[in-house]
C-alpha cells in the first residue's frame, strides 16, 4: 500500500516532478492548484530546458525556443496564468522563404506540411519534371499507409522525392530537426495521416483538410496561429516557478536523481546524493535517457521502450548587427534550408523582423539567427562556436547578400535537445504510459518524448500528468480547470 493510502484526514500527499524544463514546472504548477505538496527536483543549475532567456549586444533574445502555437490554448492559458499575459505578442512578421535552387523563393502557400493542395503553389520550388511527378498522384493507385508510415515514404510515393526534399524536409526539420523519412506521419501529421488512410489521393485529401479548415475558420479577431513573449519564451519557466514558489512549492537546483525505488508501505524513495526524501507519486519530467535510468529497476517495460527514442542535436547562432553596417536589411522574418541543397545552415530567423519587442529594444541593431544540425548530421557542431560563426556568415551571405561582421555573437548548442518520432511512436508512448500506470506507486510521465515537441503539447502532456495523479494525493479534490 502506498504512502498516499495510509494518510489520515484531508493531508495533501506529496508529489516529486523530476525535471525542470517547462513540463515538469507545468505539471507542479498543476499539482498545486489541486492542492498537493510538491518538490521539483532539477539536474542542471537553471530551468526551463529548451525554453531559455538570454541578451546580445543589450537586446533580450531566447537562445532556444522562440515561439508557441497559440490556437492550441495550454501555453498561452498558463502564460496568462503566471501573470505574463500582458506581455504575449504575435510575431510582427510570419513571411517566410525558402533558400533552394540558389534564390530566396516564396514559401509555397496552400500545404499542410509541405505537401501541397494545388500543383501551382510548389511552382519556383519544385521543377517542371518534379511536378509533373506530382501530377500523377492524381492517376496512381492506392498506397497504404498501414499502422503507421514514414512521412517522407509515404509522400515521396505519391507525390515524389522532389516534394519531400524540398518542401516537407526543410517545415519537418524545423520542427524536429529530423528525418523525414524516418518521422512518423501518424504521430508528427496526423492530419496527413488519416488522409492517406480515407483519400486514394494524397492532394485530394490536403484539399479536404483545407477545405474542413475553411468551414471551421476562426471569426475575425482570433489570436494568431503563433505567440510570443516580450522580453522571450524564455522568461516563461522563471515566472512559472515564481508562482510555484508563492504557492508553497520546493524547487531545487543542482540536484540529480541518482536512484528512484518503490517500496511497498513506504511509498517512493528517491535518492539524492547522501539524502534521500519520500514522495507518495512522482512524474517524471525528465528526457527518455534519463527516464529510463531511472525507472529501469522498478518498471523495466518502460526503460527499454524509453532506451529506444533518438534525439537529434543542434545549435542556434544568434548575432547582432548594427543596421548602419549593412547594404540592405533581408525582407520577412526568415528562411528555411532544404537539406538536399548542401548548406550548413538549416534555418535563419530575423529577430528583429519577427519580434516587436527585439526591434524597439535597439532599433540601431539587427538581430538575427541561424540553427545548424539535423539527426545524424552533427558533424558540424563538433567544430568551435567561432566557426560556427563563420559557417552561418558564409551562407547568409550566399543567401541574402549579407557581408557585414556581427558586432556580437553567441552559440548556444541543444546536445540532444529534439526527440525523434520515428515511426511506431504513438505505441511506443503507448507501452510507456501503460506500464507506468501499473506500478503499485502513482507514477506518471509527461514531456516532449510524448505528445509533441511543441510548448503548449509539453505543457498538455504535464497537465495530463498532474490530473490523473491528484486524485491519489488529494482525494477530495477536483483537478483545476
């Protein structure tokens, strides 16, 4: 019997969050609403994982994540929850390109993730036999897509490789930083997905999803597709665990897991160096590496269904330019690299194009940014952030003519910081999910190992982690809305 059964009364039971990247601080912040003790135990000496706050040349910037899908609620609602939402600002700019076949193109409108409902729209990107290829679809005959397909299989079997390389590959990456023809369709687009399992045609089922989109359009005066924060995503974590704090949650730095045992009668046992403390449910926050070390005593299923998740690395240059210094400013918020055109850079961001709150801190200044590394591609982040600097010179200056040197510049490298979804993903969450469940002890996981990369998925995967735990901490309680 655990801990949390054998409690008197109306006492809240404790919660550990192992990890404290924006799940973990989520999932705290939702255990307390619901009345529970909690303890946020963190590796590393700062918060907020991928989500991290930073300046260059005096400018604040976010030196990871910049951004967050606002049409899905959870980010934005926990943003205004934490008092931040007064600060929450779309992008200035959301035009993008794309640097293939030597020229800055238009990014093609009218896709979901690349593939496109109307042949014109890949025209400039996608030569005349590539799309001539993509006309076919139209004639081919059915391709399954079973349980689950690789996105960059399926599409280049009914559209072609040129579609896949040129415009699904570089929107993937962006995303995961993957391989497109190794991310699952069914867990990365499954939008996609269910349209290659009802639509003989694949452009025939885009139209369809375009068309449902149409019907269901928000009314004038919807927030944006995307939000940001002024002064960066990054500031989201601190103002978390500020409200974690002021409601009597413990946060500690610098304080690796070194083992987790459950002990029937006692409940869990979590060691931290030359202490150890109690906890009657836990949810692990951590990422599929550490997860798995951490489990693989006491639920061995889920370490070795954890042991199978790749992660891909990468670095993001970000620099500073006084605007005086160069011949013209780039147009738009940025570009997006296809693989299959040799660069070193996948991706470049205007900052102070896309971001108001970047402009008007020094309108003097250009701020801009540049990511490099792709899933088994990171022989270039072994090299020293100066040439690093100089790789993404070169290719901005390939791609929009920019010769000026950066009056300041940072490197600041994600050593596996995106999990892969490979195919088969949702079952492999599945197996997860199910052994954890169970356990004798409350044990639940959240992250971005499991319902998406994206922040307010982070954040839904933690709120789902905290709900299905408060019933067994507080039981007289009901999870906050």
């Amino acid at each position: 019997m655990s801990a949390a059964h054998t409690r008197t009364g109306r006492e809240p039971g404790h919660a550990v969050v192992i990890g404290g990247g924006i799940s973990g601080l989520a999932a705290a912040h939702r255990l307390l609403e619901g009345g529970a003790r909690v303890t946020v135990l963190e590796a590393s000496g700062r918060l907020g994982g991928k989500l991290h706050a930073g300046a260059i040349a005096g400018v604040p910037v976010d030196l990871g994540a910049e951004s967050m899908l606002a049409r899905r609620p959870e980010a934005v609602d926990l943003a205004r929850a934490v008092g931040l939402g007064d600060r929450l600002q779309p992008p200035a700019t959301a035009t993008a390109s794309l640097w293939t076949r030597g020229a800055l193109r238009p990014m093609p409108k009218g896709h979901v993730m690349g593939v496109p409902g109307d042949l014109l729209a890949a025209s400039g990107v996608i030569s005349p036999d590539g799309m001539a290829r993509i006309a076919e679809d139209e004639t081919l005959a059915r391709t399954e897509a079973g349980e689950d397909v690789a996105v960059g299989e399926y599409v280049a079997a009914r559209l072609g490789r040129e579609v896949v390389d040129r415009l699904v590959e570089p929107l993937l990456g962006g995303v995961y930083a993957g391989d497109a023809y190794r991310i699952s369709m069914r867990a990365a687009v499954p939008q996609l997905f269910e349209a290659a399992r009802t639509q003989r045609s694949l452009i025939e089922g885009v139209r369809a999803i375009q068309a449902r989109a149409a019907a269901t359009a928000p009314p004038e005066g919807t927030p944006p597709v995307f939000m940001g924060i002024d002064g960066g995503i990054g500031t989201l974590p601190a103002a978390v665990a500020d409200a974690v704090r002021r409601a009597g949650g413990e946060i500690l730095l610098g304080t690796p897991v070194e083992e987790l045992r459950w002990a029937a009668g006692e409940g869990w046992r979590i060691r931290l160096g030359d202490r150890t403390i109690a906890a009657d449910a836990v949810v692990m926050a951590a990422p599929a590496g550490a997860a798995a070390g951490l489990l693989r005593a006491d639920c061995p299923a889920a370490a070795t269904a954890l042991d199978t998740v790749d992660y891909a690395s990468m670095a993001l240059v970000t620099m500073a330019f006084r605007r005086a210094d160069l011949d013209r400013v780039p147009d738009g918020s940025g570009f997006l690299v296809p693989p299959v055109d040799g660069h070193r850079i996948k991706a470049s961001t205007f900052a102070s194009h896309k971001w108001g709150w970047i402009d008007a801190a020094d309108p003097g200044l250009f701020v801009l940014r540049t990511s490099l590394g792709r899933y088994q591609d990171a022989a270039d982040l072994q090299r020293d952030d100066s040439e690093l600097v100089a790789l993404s010179l070169a290719d901005l200056g390939a791609a929009v003519g920019l010769t000026a040197r950066p009056v300041a510049s940072t490197v600041t490298r994600w050593e596996g910081g995106l999990p892969q979804y490979s195919v088969g993903h949702l079952e492999r969450v599945a197996r997860i999910r199910e052994a954890v469940a169970r356990m004798p002890g409350a044990l639940r996981v959240c992250g971005a190992v499991y319902d998406g990369v994206g922040i307010p998925a982070c954040i839904g995967s933690a709120r789902r982690a905290a709900d299905e735990l408060l019933g067994t901490l507080t039981p007289d309680s009901v999870p906050a809305e």
